[in-house]
C-alpha cells in the first residue's frame, strides 16, 4: 500500500507543493536512493540482528513517513519523506527474502509468492483507499463544515506562506495518507512482539542449514539477474506509478476511472501472484518467468499499437498485471534452485531493481516533459519487455552449464 498510492496521489501531492507533475519526478529518484540505501544496509544487518526487531524498526519508520507525507508543503521536503518510505521499505524488502529462504530454501516458490501476493494485494486496494472510499466519504459531507474547514486551511496557509509543514487543503490526501500509516503502526506492534520472544524462530533458521550450491558463473548470474530486475521492475514501478495520470492526461479519462484502471492493474497483478501460490507447487520458476515474458511482451505491444483506444487501454492493462505478477518471487525462486543465495548476494540484484525503480521512472519524468504528445511510458514498458524476454535464455543457459 505504502509502494502504491504513491500513483494516484502524485497529482494531490504536486498541488499540495505547488509543483507540476513532470517537474516532481525526483520524488522517484528520492525513493529509489532511499530504498537503494535500505536494501544494502538490510542486508548486512540481516545476519547480525534479530530480523523481526529489524522488520518492526522498518514499519515504524514507514509509519512516521506516512503521518507526515501529506503536511509536507515543500518538494525538497516530500522528497526526504519519499527517502524515508524508501529506506524503510528496501530493508524490509531484502529482509523478508532472505528469511524466506533462509526458511525453505529452494522448497519456498509456493512461500515466496505468498510473501510478493500480500504486496500485490497492498497495491490494488491503495488507488481504491484514495480516489474511491476517501473521495466518496469527502463528496457526501455537509457542506457548511467542509466551507468552514476549507476557509479555516486558507486561512492556516495564507499565515504562514513559507512553512515547511501545514494541513493540506485536501483532507482526502490527509485521512489517506493516515488510514495507511495506521495500519503499518499495528504491523509493526506485531512485529515487536515477536521480537520479545527472545526463544521464537532463530533455531529454526539456524537449524535449515541446507547444503551449499555455487554455480559455474555465480558472479556472472548475480550479475545477470541484476540487470534483469533493473528493467522488470523498473516498468513495473513505473506502469503502476504512471498509469493514472497517463488515463487522465492522454486517455482523457476521469479520475474515478483512472483510479480504477490504477486499480486492474494491481488487481490482476494481486490475483495472478495468489494463483502462483499454487502454480508454484506445480511449475518450475522458470517456465513461470517465461510465461511472464510472453504475456507482458504481448501486452505492451498492444498498448503501443493502440495508445488512445480506451478499452484497448483496459484489456492491455489487466493482461500487463497479470503477466508482471510473478517475475520477481519466481526469478529469486529461479537463481536459488543453482546458486545459493546469502544477504549480501540477495541484497546485490534487489539493489538492480531499486536502481531500475529509480533511473526509469525518472527518465520517463523528463522525456514526458519534452515530448507531452508521445505515450513515452508505453514505449519504455515494451523496450523493457523485450530486453527481459531476450536476457532470461542467456541466464538460463549461464545456470545450467554446470554447478560446481
């Protein structure tokens, strides 16, 4: 949730600074370094600290970002916020990977899609939370309070015009922003109390010691696997993240639809990650990240053919979810059946991913910004695409070459 409604809330929180969307994309590259910096210092923490007092110390910070996210009255200053969600969010990204196989090892595909479907179902409720539930509760009340809160904010603003911090205009943002900071405070609870229990899994952990496996090309594969989740999740991120105000502003779609276009996306990315739970006990990771090539290299081909065809932008959208839904948990699923995988080498391509999430999403910022005629974020989604479907072969053949 906290990764997701950045998306549909990127409009609210330019207006909340006073800055355009195409001017505010550092807000991704502050995101992405935050998360970059999490993802390497979680890994190195993760082997001489107790994991869950780590998880739990990740999810108050996230919870702290979130209360203060929409009081943030300069970019500099949301930005720093964003950094925050990102390094919160990259320890807590690396931290539950690694436990996972540190837990089941290459027995873990059905547990690591498991772990990656909580956060699709995070991101498909996120846009529904900030333009469906909020905006209808906002648009039913009384309007002599809602004039009278709204006189009372310009009022708020007006006096202190160069304050970093004041109660944005828009409560929708506001209650938003806290409903999900709320909730991952009461994860966090959960997580410290796990902590307290001083005898609680480390045995367990310690005890599946599983045998050591190094490929022929270890490094080589690392490496590969790291340019791979550069490209994939980098169009991930940034579909997810665009697809909103590219229905408005290219489309012509209203908000309502937008957020619910925002919405099939991850929610068909969410569905297709709990079936996988299920696929995975069946199908090897690699015929999943196959399939997934195929599917999202189709798809985005379509939306590029057929960038202003509404129900082209529907049909494309959800089979595009669908298809992103299991990369990432089959790719980490993948390269452990050759290699075995420790914190440092699983935080390695989880910072390709980060790096991915932070130059792509960017570009596409700047590129929109010169060229705001041109679907430039489906240009990108199918060059990404293409890239994945070609590079997958070469790092299967590098894996099976032989294990020393």
């Amino acid at each position: 949730m906290t990764v997701a409604i950045l998306g549909p809330t990127f409009p609210d929180l330019a207006r909340n600074v006073n800055r355009n969307i195409s001017s505010l994309s550092e807000i991704f590259v502050g995101r992405a370094l935050g998360y970059l910096c999490g993802s390497v210092a979680g890994g190195v923490l993760f082997d001489c600290m107790n994991h869950f007092l780590l998880l739990g110390m990740s999810m108050l910070a996230t919870t702290v970002g979130l209360y203060l996210v929409p009081f943030c009255k300069r970019a500099t200053l949301l930005i720093a916020m964003m950094s925050v969600f990102g390094v919160s969010f990259g320890a807590l990204d690396t931290g539950a990977n690694v436990l996972i196989l540190a837990l089941w090892g290459d027995k873990g595909a059905p547990h690591m899609q498991a772990l990656h479907f909580s956060f699709a179902l995070g991101a498909f409720l996120a846009p529904l939370l900030a333009k469906l539930a909020w905006g209808t509760t906002a648009s039913t009340q009384n309007h002599t309070e809602s004039d009278f809160e709204s006189l009372m904010l310009n009022r708020s603003s007006e006096a202190s015009p160069d304050s970093l911090f004041a109660v944005p205009k828009d409560m929708n943002l506001l209650w938003t922003y806290a409903s999900i900071g709320t909730y991952v405070l009461v994860v966090s609870v959960f997580l410290f109390g796990l902590f307290c229990k001083k005898h609680s899994r480390q045995k367990k952990s310690a005890a599946s010691g599983q045998r050591i496996r190094r490929a022929k090309y270890h490094r080589a594969l690392l490496c590969l696997l790291f340019i791979f989740f550069f490209f994939y999740i980098g169009a991930e991120v940034t579909y997810g993240s665009y697809v909103f105000s590219f229905a408005t502003t290219h489309v012509g779609m209203k908000e309502t639809e937008a957020a619910g276009l925002n919405s099939v996306f991850w929610g068909t990315f969410a569905a297709c990650r709990g079936l996988a739970i299920f696929f995975a006990t069946f199908l090897q990771p690699g015929t999943m990240i196959v399939l997934s090539n195929i599917g999202s290299l189709a798809s985005s081909l379509f939306l590029v053919l057929f960038d202003k065809s509404p129900l082209c932008l529907w049909i494309a959208t959800s089979v595009y979810g669908a298809s992103m839904a299991t990369t990432f948990p089959s790719g980490v699923s993948w390269i452990e059946q050759y290699t075995t995988l420790t914190g440092k080498s699983a935080a390695f391509f989880v910072i390709g991913g980060t790096l991915g999430e932070m130059a792509i999403p960017a570009v596409i910022g700047i590129l929109q910004g010169h060229y705001p005629g041109l679907p430039v974020v489906l240009y990108v989604c199918f060059a990404s695409a293409l890239f994945t479907g070609v590079l997958f072969p070469v790092m299967y053949k590098l894996a099976t070459i032989s294990v020393m």
